[in-house]
C-alpha cells in the first residue's frame, strides 16, 4: 500500500464533496480493511494505473446517491436513472482527477480509467487481495466511503 497517495484522494473527495454540496464535510477515523469490499448499495470504481496500480472506490446507500444527484442537478433525483448514474460517474471522476493531479504535480506517473458505476444489493467488490484504507466522509446527504487500494508497480 503506498500509503502517500491516500490522502489526495480523501482530501479531493472532501474539497469536490464541500463545492457541490455547499457545506462541510467531516472525515471519520481511517481504517484499513483486507479486501473483498461490500457495497453499501452504489459504488462508483475508478482503476488507476502508471506507477501505482489499484482502485478507488466511492460507495454510499442508493438514498445518499440520490440525494447527491438530486443536489447536484437541483433537481428531483428519485431512481438512479441516466441522469443520476452520469452525475455520479462525474463526481467519482473530477474526486479522483483532482487527487491523481496533485499526484502527477509532485512526480510520479498514474493514469485513471473513466468510473464504473455498480448498483444492487448484497454486491461485493473484489479488490485482488489489496489492502484498502477506508475514510468515511459525512456529508448533509449521507455518508460517501471513500475506499483506496494501490500497490507500487
């Protein structure tokens, strides 16, 4: 686990999370989870590749998804529709573009994938036996887990 490049990623969600949102968000206490990954009912994966190999994972219930399109469009969000699920494939880009940008400033080479956004009940996510470190982000919609699992290449 590199573990310098985890906190772009929580401090880009966080910065991303309080512009859309217009409001504070608070980070819970971190903790490291062996993989397989449970959703909580929406995930949105982003693989990243070049110098460091892994995956970040977005996860929160189908209400805070909702409620966070809703915010984000300001509009009534109340299925994950195309306009929801594209909303929420964006916020997942622009939290991991900002972190693999501030990355890429101080050096090192990584890529991302365009996000991948999973829906469904009992889903687990396999993250091929990486070790992940997960930030609960609180936010006035629900609560957005942010789940990072790199390895050095």
């Amino acid at each position: 686990m590199r573990y310098d490049f985890v906190n772009p990623f929580v401090s880009s969600a966080r910065e991303i999370l309080e512009e859309v949102l217009s409001g504070r968000i608070d980070a819970g206490k971190i903790r490291l989870s062996p993989a397989p990954v449970s959703s909580r009912g929406v995930t949105a994966i982003v693989g990243v590749t070049g110098e460091g190999e892994g995956r970040v994972l977005f996860d929160m219930s189908r209400e805070t998804a909702l409620a966070i399109a809703t915010e984000m469009n300001q509009e009534a969000q109340t299925d994950l529709g195309i306009l929801a699920k594209d909303t929420l494939s964006e916020l997942a880009s622009m939290m991991t573009g900002r972190a693999i940008t501030v990355l890429n400033d101080r050096g090192h080479h990584l890529r991302v994938s365009p996000p991948t956004l999973i829906a469904g009940d009992n889903v687990t996510i396999s993250n091929s036996e990486l070790e992940t470190l997960v930030v609960p982000l609180s936010t006035s919609c629900g609560e957005v887990i942010v789940n990072v699992a790199m390895e050095t290449v």
